[in-house]
C-alpha cells in the first residue's frame, strides 16, 4: 500500500471514527465546518475556471445547508428557527446565483453568513 492510500484510509477511518463519537452539538459543528470547506474549495475552483469542480462543491454545500435547514423545529424553535430558516434560504439562492453566473461575491458572501453562524454555535458549546 503507497503512502498516500495509506493517508487516504486513515483519514476516512477516522472521520469515521470522529463522527461516530461526537454528540449531536458537534455533529453540527462538524457539518457547519464541511460546508465552510466546500466554498473555500469552490472559491478556488471558480477562480481557476474548473467548472465541474467549483459545481461539485457548491452542490454539497447546497446539500448540508439543505439538511441543516429540515433538522429546524419551527414550532419550538421560535424566531431563532424562524430567522435561521430565512438566513438558510438566503443562502440557498446565494449559492444558486454563485454556480449560475459565477459570482465570486455571493460564494464569499454565503461563506461569510455560515462562519458567523457556526461562530454562534461553537459559542453554545462554550456556554
């Protein structure tokens, strides 16, 4: 096995692993992280012409913040679940215009509003 198959299958076991020990709080976080890391890969992908790339990575952020918009408990979460549904679809659409017209702004824009969203949720693990 090469070195780098090696590193390859380390790193999925313990991502794996990672995942399987974590609470459902830094399951979330580790979520918000991901999709922090799909625009940064897509913000570079866009700005070296790599269309199937920069798509890829948008499509997955698309898909988390998705998820993280269904886990919301409209009922009980109150304005908070309200707002962050609004912010969810803002976003959505962000990234929608981002891929279509590659705009550069609106991908740094949406990666802006979920680093302040996962700022205030890491703050909740603190608290």
């Amino acid at each position: 096995m090469n070195a780098s198959l090696a590193m390859k299958s380390y790193q999925h076991v313990h991502a794996a692993g990672s995942v399987a020990d974590a609470d459902p709080h830094r399951l979330i976080q580790m979520l918000m992280q991901e999709i922090l890391n799909c625009l940064k890969k897509a913000e570079g992908f866009m700005e070296h012409k790599n269309i199937p790339a920069r798509t890829h990575n948008i499509n997955r952020a698309v898909e988390m913040i998705s998820y993280l918009r269904s886990c919301l408990n409209l009922k009980e979460g109150g304005e908070i679940a309200a707002n962050l549904e609004r912010l969810y679809v803002y976003m959505l659409r962000r990234l929608f215009e981002a891929n279509s017209y590659q705009d550069l702004v609106a991908l740094r824009e949406v990666s802006s509003l979920m680093l302040t969203i996962k700022d205030g949720w890491d703050g909740i693990a603190n608290a």
